[in-house]
C-alpha cells in the first residue's frame, strides 16, 4: 500500500501511498505506516497521494486520523489527482491540511 520513509525521526517524514485506490479494504494500511512514523518521532508528515487516482470515506477517514494522531505537527498531502482534490474540496477535508 505504501512505503513510510526511512528516516522516520526526523521531520518531515514521507509517506507515499500507492494506488490507484485509497479504500476500506486498504486505508487502515496506510493509517498503520504513518503511525509507525509518527511512534518512530515524525513531527511533520508529507503524504504523497500520486498514485491515488480514487479515495472513499475510508480513505479520508485515514487521513483525519494520522492528523488527529499527530497533535502539534502538520500533515501536508501532495500530488493530489484532480479527483482527490475534488473529493477533499467537496468534504472540505483540504481545511485540515497543508495542501502541497
């Protein structure tokens, strides 16, 4: 699903997801690497959502919850496919993120 950085120490950690789906069936997975880095001591995440060409409830959701997770850091997405960008503007997820 995806491949955390690294140097997940030492901020800002990288965190690409790979696609083309950000779904139930794998959203917990992309959760679960970025709260390896997160436990690992990332104060900043970037998550990479290139190859993300569809994100559902699930998706967002995973999203809200390394943000959540990551109390006084910032999470920026980048490289968002003109569909993300829609679904996040829609939810007005894209107000709880830095948007790269």
């Amino acid at each position: 699903m995806s491949q955390p950085s690294a140097d997940s120490g030492n901020p800002p950690a990288l965190l690409k997801a790979s696609g083309p789906r950000l779904v139930i069936a794998n959203a917990h997975v992309l959760k679960e690497q970025g709260m390896s880095l997160i436990n690992a001591g990332a104060t900043n995440l970037i998550i990479d959502l290139a190859e993300i060409e569809f994100i559902d409830s699930s998706g967002i959701g995973a999203l809200i919850g390394l943000r959540k997770n990551l109390k006084h850091g910032q999470v920026t997405l980048k490289n968002q496919t003109k569909f993300v960008q829609l679904v996040l503007r829609k939810t007005k997820t894209d107000l709880v993120f830095n948007i790269a």
